[in-house]
C-alpha cells in the first residue's frame, strides 16, 4: 500500500464508538407524532411507555392561538440535556424542521408569534436521555410580571425507574405501578398549583401580585391524575381476578 493511501485510509470503528444493538427488554415501537399529538393528554406527553433509566424520551407538545389563548411564561431547569424538534409550525418562533438542542436553564411559553392569532400553532418534540446514575434533578421556576424577579422556584428529583436514586412512591407511587408517572409531568402540576397560590403569586420584592398561570393550557394535573386512575384500575382487575380463582 502507497504511503497516501496509507494516509487516508478510515481507521475501523471500535467497539466502544457502536451503538449497542437491543437487549431484548423493550419491544421496539413505532409511532406517529401527528396521530399521537391529536389525542395527547397534556402538553410534554411521552410518546412512548419507555421512561426508565438510560432510556430516550421523546415528549411531545401542541399549541395554537386564539383570541382566548394565554400559555403564559416559566422556566425550566434539568440537569439532563433536552433536544427540541419541530413537526410543523406557523406564525410560530420555532421554524417548521428545525431542531433545537436547549439550554439547562430556558424559558418556556407557547413560541407563538402572537398567541391570540388563531391561524398561528407549532407542534414540537422534546427529547431527553434519562440518566442512569443519581441526581437527575428538575425545577420549574415563575418570575415576577412587573419587576421580573423570582417568586416561585418548585424543584424536585426527576430520578428514573432503574436510578439508584429513584423513589417508587415519590409523587404517591407505588412498588406496584404498572404506569410510573412522569416526573416532569408531576412537578410542572405542583409547579401549578404552587404558583396559583396567594403566596405564589405575590413578589417578595415588589409587591406585585401576577395573574394566574393557566392551566387549561398545560393540562398536567389532567394526566397526574389519570395515570393515578390508570394503575387503580389495573390493581382493581387484578384484585377481581383473584377473587374469581377462589
């Protein structure tokens, strides 16, 4: 072999540089965003049943305008890396395509130009890798309408199923559960609730009192509470199944 060719030739790929191939654990699953999106429970839903430790968890979200639309505006922190995709969007600050990897501390509202426009909507994936050690962490945070300065910052562990951290009954879980509830799902409800508070609405340093932050917009309570519903239902089959074979 010529010394140039010798030169240029592409080393081969060890094994530490492949993707490991399936283990065999989760049945591989296909989907399509559009489909799901249409009847999603909340915004930021999972798109698939795989939220474990060292899983990838594509979260989907859906907004539009209108004359009564208020998303309002928070921030988010995680300490795990998230990576925004965009199905489709108009009138909207997230260009249809694009993909978008965030910072660990961003803001977050409707990315409408004009939210009250009713032709403006944008529907976006938010992707993260759960982690597979301690400390996956999360906070919501509200700042203060008028002098900007922080009124609420609701923080809380975001360790996975498979973590050495994790917590089956954090948020009311148990061993049991056939359905985990998804952590930012549950700490973006109490988020909520916390804000919407006499004290959460009311700066410390101004005075201000903010409006409150709509909810119906987000509807995570809305799937807190149904995966609740979900995991007492499937307890309540198993327990009648028992009952039969006596």
């Amino acid at each position: 072999m010529s010394e140039i060719a010798e030169a240029v030739r592409i080393p081969e790929l060890s094994a530490t540089r492949r993707i490991p191939g399936p283990t065999g654990k989760k049945e591989p699953l296909k989907i399509n965003v559009y489909e799901r999106m249409a009847k999603a429970a909340a915004q930021l839903m999972p798109l698939f049943p795989y939220e474990d430790a060292g899983s990838i968890v594509p979260c989907g979200a859906v907004m539009w305008g209108g004359p009564d639309k208020d998303h309002g505006h928070f921030f988010h922190a995680n300490t795990v890396s998230e990576v925004a995709v965009t199905f489709g969007s108009h009138e909207a600050m997230l260009e249809s395509g694009s993909v978008m990897a965030t910072q660990k501390y961003h803001g977050v509202n409707s990315f409408l130009r004009d939210e009250k426009n009713p032709d403006a909507f944008v529907l976006v994936t938010v992707t993260q890798l759960q982690s597979t050690e301690a400390g996956q962490e999360e906070a919501m945070v509200a700042k203060c309408q008028k002098c900007k300065k922080e009124i609420v910052r609701h923080a809380y562990s975001a360790a996975p199923e498979g973590a050495p951290d994790f917590d089956p009954e954090q948020f009311g879980g148990r061993e049991d559960d056939v359905v985990r509830q998804f952590s930012t799902m549950v700490g973006s409800a109490e988020f909520a609730e916390i804000r919407n508070s006499d004290a959460g609405r009311t700066c410390q340093n101004c005075g201000h009192v903010s409006t409150p932050h709509n909810t119906a917009a987000w509807r995570w309570a809305n799937m807190v509470s149904q995966t609740r519903v979900v995991n007492s239902a499937h307890r309540a089959l198993t327990d009648a199944a028992k009952e039969a074979k006596l």
